[in-house]
C-alpha cells in the first residue's frame, strides 16, 4: 500500500530537526502508520527520535524520557506518541525494575510548560452539549500540586488522629503559577477569547488565593491588551466554573490547577464527542513547544489487535498533534511551504470525517448517521487518499 516515498516526487524540506517520541500500545500502532502514510511520503525532516515505550524507558532506567525532554529544549518544539504510564499491574505485565514515573509528568516539569488542550470540532459531530458551538480550551497548570506531592501515613497536628489516616503535602512556585498566568494570557490574546480562572479560595484561602492574586496581577497589567482584543478575564470558584461550562456556548480559554485541568479536559473531550477528538500542546516559558492526542494509549482496543482482531481506533488525535508540530515547525523556521502542508492534512482529516468516514467512536453520534464505521488502518488510508489529492493541488499551484 503506502510506499516511503514517492519516486519523482519532490518532499518538503523541514530546515530544523523534528523531536520524536515514540510511545505504547494502540497508539505506537497508529504512529507507525501516520508516519509512513501521511508524513515521510511528502516531508524530508530528520527526527531526533526517542523511544518512550515502556520497555525501552525500563531498558534505560528512565533516561530517554529526561534525554527527550532536554531534545525538545534544545530543537524547540516535538511530537509525541500516548505513552503507559505503569502502575502495579504494569510493573508485572512489563517486568519493570520499578514503576517509572508518567512521561508526561517528567516532560511537563522539565518544561515548566502550560498545556493547553482543544476539541476538534467537525460538523457532523455534534457536542453532547447542545449549546456548545465553539470549541472550550483547556489550559491546564502543568506544574506541582497533586503531581508533585509526598504523600506520607503520619500521626500529626495536621489532623488529630485517632486512628491511621493518610496526609499530603503539596507545593507551587510563585514564579510558576506566574508562568501559567502569563502562558495563558498570551494564549488568550493570540485567539481573541475571553480567559476563566477557577480556583477553591473560599476554602483554600493561601493555597488558591495566591493562584488567584498572581493572575489579577497578570491580567491587570495586560488590561489595555485585553480591551484591544475585546476579551474579558472573570475569576470564579470552580464549582460555579463547571457549571457555568456547561450552560456556555464555549469559545473562551479556560485556566485551571493542575488536578482541575486533567479532569475537566476528560470532561470536555468526552462532551464534544471523543476523547480521539482532543489535541493538546504542551507551551513552555521559554517557548518551546510539545504536540500530542490528549487520549492515553487506548490498551482495549490494543489487546483486540494483539488478538488478531480488526481495531477502529480514532486517529484524529495522533494526526493533529504531527500537524500541529510540523505548522509550528514552519512557523518558527519561516517555512510556510511546511505550515501549508500542515494544514492540508488537518483539511484531509476533517473532509474525511464531514464525508461520514469515521471510526467506531464517532459512528453512533455522527449527524447525519453514518452506515457504518471503517478500522483503524482503514480510517487512515482514506485520509492518505484525500492528502495525495490535496498535495498534488499545493504542488500544481507551486
Ligand atoms: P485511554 O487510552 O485514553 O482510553 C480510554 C477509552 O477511551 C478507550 O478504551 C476508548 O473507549 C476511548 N478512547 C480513547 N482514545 C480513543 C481513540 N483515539 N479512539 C477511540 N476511542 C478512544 O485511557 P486508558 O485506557 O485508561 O489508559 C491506557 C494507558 O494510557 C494507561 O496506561 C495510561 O497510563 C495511559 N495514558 C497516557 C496518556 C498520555 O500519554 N498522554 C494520557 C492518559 C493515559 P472504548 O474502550 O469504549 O472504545
Ligand atoms: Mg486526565
């Protein structure tokens, strides 16, 4: 079927090296064919590879994840692939030395990076939401709290325990929660959408009110910027955030704490359409740039394929985050050839599914219904049909 490259045909010179970050299961699948249908047909980019699959992190004792890391600080901006983060089961299934820390977290903490996560909205898929019309961002605090806590069994002041109960500590860094503030605030100001912070002051009165403080000093001193852009920053509890998300008809950044944001980026994934649907891109300070799907490694449908089984594994996800990286690529090396290209597959994508050829995930809410749902190798190659189209029409008009 799909052939490395195509004899005669001139590929897309990407100037600057591409970070790599090959990952687990049902997405290192999908990966290996994105890559050989959709990319190394028409881009001649050299990849910094790194293996973060499980087994080759075990191999290395974790220091490929740290090397990836220190790859994307140097090039400035990856890719990468859904990767396990192990727990017990894991640790057996795999043979681990130990249970390795998520990748995502070592990365995000290297980085010091604000991830931002957004739905892909495609018009026959409707948002379980009826009145959302516009996609909701996530912008989720990718530093401390929860993530890097120590969580101890202590008898303390902390709580008077009568009996064994369990305790943690968690921490943030000024200069961090000011980071995300900022990281935001520019996110919110390059789409023109109004920006939400949500945080629990009421309770956590030092905790979240420092979080709450640092953004109104932010903003205020961007506010001549956001009356420029038309857009309005309002705090609120996270409560009254959550359920003024659902009754809004979305098109604003919402900023939340760490543990906020991985839960309600679940949330509205799933609340417009799939989690298959949900990019998301890692923006550090310094302005490095990590794409990836915002779904993990899909391991259901993976012991299916391990089986011998047909998959319909969505791959919208895993293609935006290699179009989003190579978009960034162009724009930072002042390639737009590489930018138009970028979106000629995201065009592809799009076209294939508004065309009712979608995988299982999107077939039972698609509008109008579909007759049926294609598998995952199936879902890719009609995208590779649409892109060689596409890309013929880019050259032609070279
Ligand atoms: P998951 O991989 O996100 O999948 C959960 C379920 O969501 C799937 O079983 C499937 O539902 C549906 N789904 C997710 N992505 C889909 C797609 N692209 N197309 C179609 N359906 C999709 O979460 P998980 O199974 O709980 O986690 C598996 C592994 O991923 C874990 O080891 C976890 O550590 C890791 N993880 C990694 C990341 C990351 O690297 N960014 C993020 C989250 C989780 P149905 O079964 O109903 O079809
Ligand atoms: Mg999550």
């Amino acid at each position: 079927m799909g052939s490395m490259t195509r004899p005669g045909a001139s590929r897309i010179t990407v100037k600057t090296p591409l970070v790599e970050m090959d990952g687990d299961e049902m997405t290192r699948v999908i990966w290996a064919l994105v890559k050989e249908r959709l990319i190394e047909p028409y881009v001649d980019v050299k990849l910094e590879r790194y293996d973060l699959g499980l087994p080759e992190r075990d191999r290395t004792d974790d220091r490929v994840t740290v090397q990836a890391a220190e790859a994307i600080k140097k090039y400035g901006v990856g890719v990468k692939c859904a990767t396990i983060t192990p727990n017990e089961d894991r640790v057996v299934e795999y043979k681990l030395k130990q249970a390795w820390p998520s990748p995502n977290g070592t990365i995000r903490a290297l980085l010091d990076g604000t991830v931002f996560r957004r739905p892909i909205v495609v018009k026959n898929v409707p948002p379980m939401v009826r009145n959302w019309a516009k996609p909701i961002t996530i912008g989720r605090h990718a530093y401390g709290d929860m993530y890097r806590s120590a969580e101890m069994r202590i008898r303390q002041v902390v709580h008077d325990f009568k009996a064994s109960g369990i305790v943690r500590g968690v921490h943030n860094l000024d200069a961090s929660i000011r980071s995300f503030a900022r990281a935001c605030i520019h996110f919110a100001l390059s789409e023109k959408e109004d920006l939400w912070f949500s945080g629990k002051d009421t309770i956590a009165k030092i905790y979240h009110g420092a979080f709450r403080e640092i953004f109104r000093q932010e903003v205020d001193a961007r506010m001549a910027d956001f009356e420029k852009a038309g857009i309005t920053y309002s705090y609120m509890l996270i409560d009254d955030a959550v359920a003024r998300a659902i009754r809004s008809t979305g098109g604003y950044l919402w900023a939340c704490m760490n543990y906020d944001g991985d839960v309600m980026s679940d949330m509205i994934a799933a609340g417009f359409g799939s989690l298959g649907l949900m990019t998301s891109v890692l923006v550090s300070p310094d302005g490095h740039f990590e794409y990836e799907a915002a779904h993990g490694t899909v391991q259901r449908h993976y012991y299916e394929h391990l089986k011998g089984r047909p998959t319909s594994t969505n791959s919208t996800a895993t293609i935006f985050a290699w179009s989003g990286a190579l978009a960034k690529r162009g724009e930072l090396d002042g390639t737009p050839e590489v930018t138009r290209f970028a979106k000629a597959i995201e065009q592809a994508v799009l076209e294939t599914i508004e065309s009712g050829i979608v995988t299982k995930d999107l077939a039972t809410i698609a509008q109008p219904p579909v007759a049926g749902h294609v598998t995952t190798e199936g879902f890719i190659s009609a995208i590779a049909e649409r892109l060689a189209v596409k890309v013929g029409h880019l050259a032609g008009a070279r």
